[in-house]
C-alpha cells in the first residue's frame, strides 16, 4: 500500500475527512498536492477501506470486505496496528499502521455486524500463553485479531485494554461487590492481577476474536 494511503487511513480513523478540502486533509500528512490526495482517498475507497458519502459530507474507514482482496474470496486483509503486551501494561498503543495481515477467510469468520472493524496486534509477553482463542493459545510472537466495535464484553472475555494509555490484554472480569475491574493474566508463570477502580484511565477497546499463530518449524 502506498504511503500516502496509509496515512489517509490513520487520520480517517480520527477524524471525518468528509468535513475537511483536500487541501486540509493534504496538511493531516503532509502533502501540498490536493489531486495526489483525491487520487489516493478514491483509490482505498477502491479497496473498499473507506466509505465516501457525498451526500452526508462523510468519509470514514470501513470493515474490511471479506470477498475482495483475492478473485476467489479467500484473503482478508487486516491492518495491524502494531505491539500489546500480553504482561503488565507496558506498551503505548499506537494506532499507526505498521502493515497488513493477509489471512486466508478459513481461519478467521466474518463479524456479525457489517459494519464491525477488525484489526491485528502482535503479542509481546507470556502473561497470557494458557489463554485459549479458538482453541489456539495466546504466546509471545503471535498475532491476535480485534474486533474494536465490539466493547459488549462479559466475564471470562479476552479483551484489549487501554490503562493510562498503554494497551494489554488480559481476560475480564466484573467484580461488582467490591466495584472494581479485575484483569487477570492465564499463564504458565505467576502474574498477579490488574485492579481497576471505574473511575480510573481506563477503557475496552475491543474483545480478541482469533489467534494467529507464529510459524514454528521445529
């Protein structure tokens, strides 16, 4: 993907370019050409990454389309977002887009919601290497898959957490006796639990819908 395109895709994440010119939207990233910013939005509209509604004055990213990136509807093509520590939150999420997964549609179903948005993150850390997604276990190097529009999240839920601006994942849990969030750790080693009180920095920003595996070859 071009350059461009990808940093199109990172502001669009953030704001409404619908309600910006092309000049404005060419400032976001740096480009003083309004036509090389028309061509790019037109061309990831396209590839069916954003939406551009005229009529509403909208353009905003979209969930990937499960049959277009391959002539017999078998790739997904799933942004990744970069690192989350798997241990103690120690990693800021960043929302730049480091690059694309291509995963075949056998391995990873659709979202329920059409509008649903997926992205990918690499797993650092073994707090998490007995969790099971799928039946895979979350290990260091791996790859798990988001599903950011969906934070209907219950107890025992593998979610994405964003505490004080640094992402993890950890399994949830409601503890409402004692009004708190309990975020525990499935691993092999003792990690203690993570509390957080409801008013503290904190927020769901997702639940881990699949595991991508590391390839192991010995």
């Amino acid at each position: 993907m071009h350059k461009i395109q990808e940093q199109l895709l990172k502001v669009a994440q953030e704001k409404n370019l619908g309600q910006h010119t092309l000049r404005e939207i060419g400032s976001f990233i740096g480009e003083k050409s309004p036509q090389k910013v028309k061509h790019h939005l037109l061309q990831l509209q396209a590839k069916g990454l954003i939406k551009i509604d005229r009529a509403k004055g909208m353009i905003k990213k979209t969930r990937q389309e499960w049959e277009r990136m391959s002539g017999n509807g078998k790739l997904l093509t799933i942004p990744i977002l970069g690192a989350v520590n798997a241990g103690p939150a120690q990693i800021f999420a960043e929302t730049n887009i480091e690059g694309f997964l291509r995963i075949s549609s056998s391995l990873l179903a659709p979202p329920k919601a059409k509008e649903s948005r997926l992205f990918a993150l690499k797993v650092v850390g073994p707090s998490m290497n007995k969790a099971k997604i799928g039946g895979k276990y979350i290990e260091d190097g791996d790859y798990v898959v988001v599903n950011v529009d969906d934070k209907n999240v219950k107890n025992g839920d593998i979610v994405l957490s964003i505490i004080d601006g640094m992402a993890n994942i950890k399994k949830f849990f409601l503890d409402k006796n004692n009004s708190q969030v309990v975020l525990m750790s499935e691993s092999t080693k003792d990690f203690p639990p993570i509390y957080i009180h409801p008013n503290d920095n904190f927020m769901i920003n997702g639940k881990v819908v699949q595991v991508i595996k590391k390839p192991r070859f010995f």
